[in-house]
C-alpha cells in the first residue's frame, strides 16, 4: 500500500488523499481463499493490479469527522465512494520526537457488482462489501 495525503486541519475541505493497492497483497490467511479471490471471479489482479481511490470531495462534519468522496477503482471499474472519516489523533514518534504522525480510521459500503464483482452471492458475501480502513502517515 502506498499514497499521500494532504492535510489541512483548519480547513479539511482543502485536504486531499491519494491511495493505491496491490491487488495481489490481499491476505486472508487461507491461500486457496487468497488464489480464488486474485482470479477473474473477484479481483482479477493480473489484468488490473491496483485498487485505487483518490478523493474528489471532502466535506467537514464534526470537529475530527468528515465525509471523503472519491473514485475507487477496483477490478477494472471506478466508482464514486462516500467514507466517513474520523481523524484519530496526531503525535510525535515516541522514539524520534522530530517526526510526527497522523491516523484516520474510515468506514464506508460497496456493491460488488457495481465494480463487475457478480459472483460474491455464490459464496455467501454480499451484494454489500464493508470498508474498514485505518492508517496512520508521516508528516513531511
């Protein structure tokens, strides 16, 4: 996983997040699991390697929460996608206090067939798909 994200904590407004996933990175501690889910059926991770998102909107709701509207782009197809992001906190590393970090947790929905994912009912998941993200980043 690797992207930048630009933070304006007076103004979140004028904030911005850039995302990209290996598509082949997911692990869920099964590998036949993992195999099936990087094939065509899923992910198809060797036509389409990355999952993206790259916000477009940011809207303040609360006083550490915003709304975070973005494109996710995820097996092939880009989507708007609304999160709600909640800024966590932001702190010095506690071995190297020159260095400061940041964490946000975002929680959001898809619908796997709206990014061509249609075989998830034959395995019992779905039709929604929950995102749990939490990250933390450097400040440069």
């Amino acid at each position: 996983m690797s992207g930048e994200i630009s933070f304006d904590k007076d103004d979140v407004t004028k904030s911005s997040i850039e995302l990209k996933i290996e598509a082949a990175s997911i692990d869920t501690n099964h590998e036949q699991r993992d195999t099936h889910l990087k094939s065509p059926d899923f992910l198809n991770v060797e036509e389409f390697p990355e999952v993206t998102f790259k916000s477009t909107a940011i809207e303040k709701t609360g006083d550490k929460t915003a709304k975070v509207t973005g494109d996710l782009s995820l097996a092939g197809t880009a989507k708007p996608v609304t999160l709600d992001v909640t800024w966590n906190s932001e702190s010095p590393l506690p071995w190297d206090a020159k260095t400061i970090k940041t964490g946000f947790s975002a929680t959001g929905a898809i619908t796997g067939a709206d990014f061509g994912i249609t075989k998830l009912a034959d395995f019992g998941l779905g039709p929604d798909l929950l995102l749990d993200v939490d990250l933390e980043a450097i400040k440069k």
